[in-house]
C-alpha cells in the first residue's frame, strides 16, 4: 500500500476504527464533555445554544478562532478546567481513531 491509502481505505479505517471499543469509549467521553461544556456556556455566559456548541468544539479542538470568549469569572474558570481536561481529552480519541485509520485502511 502507497503512503496515504485511497480514498475508500481511509473511509474504510475510519468505520473500522469507530467500530473499537476504546475508540468508542473516548468517543462517548469527548462527546459528553462537549455537551457538559456547552450547557455550562449557555448557563454561564447566556449565550445562545448554537454559539454554545461552536464555542465548546472549537476550543476542545484548539482551534480558537477568538470571535467569542468567556466574560464572567465562571466562564473564565471553567474554560481553565475544560482546556485542560477537554484537550486531552480531544486528543486521545483522535489519536485512537488514527492509530485505527492506519492500522485498519491496508486491510480493504
């Protein structure tokens, strides 16, 4: 196999690899940690549902664009909290799913 695999040797490993218990552990974690942190912004900040959500996943995937950010002191808090946790976190699941991808895509 090339470097990179084809197209369906990816898509391949990415089903195999959700189908892995640690893989669907870590999934279910991250997941819930989005949605635990998404009901804290709406709580904390008052921010609407959706702008909860955006700002849950871009900040667990560190993208960070900087168009919203916590004003109140809760809000600062448990951003600390939820980088530190959320991130690695983010991480391991998607290094699982990738270790998975690599391991699984050949196999087609």
């Amino acid at each position: 196999m090339r470097f990179g695999g084809s197209l369906s040797g990816i898509a391949f490993g990415i089903v195999q690899g959700l189908r892995t218990p640690s893989v669907q552990v870590l999934l279910a974690l991250t997941l819930a940690l989005i949605g635990c942190a998404t009901i804290a912004y709406r709580l904390l900040e008052g921010w609407r549902w959706v702008d909860a959500l955006y700002f849950s996943v871009v900040t667990i995937a560190t993208v960070g664009y900087g168009d919203l950010a916590p004003k109140t002191d809760g809000g600062k808090l448990f951003t600390v909290c939820y980088i530190m946790i959320g991130i690695g976190l983010f991480v391991s699941f998607a290094s699982a799913l990738s270790r998975q991808i690599i391991e699984n895509a050949g196999k087609q």
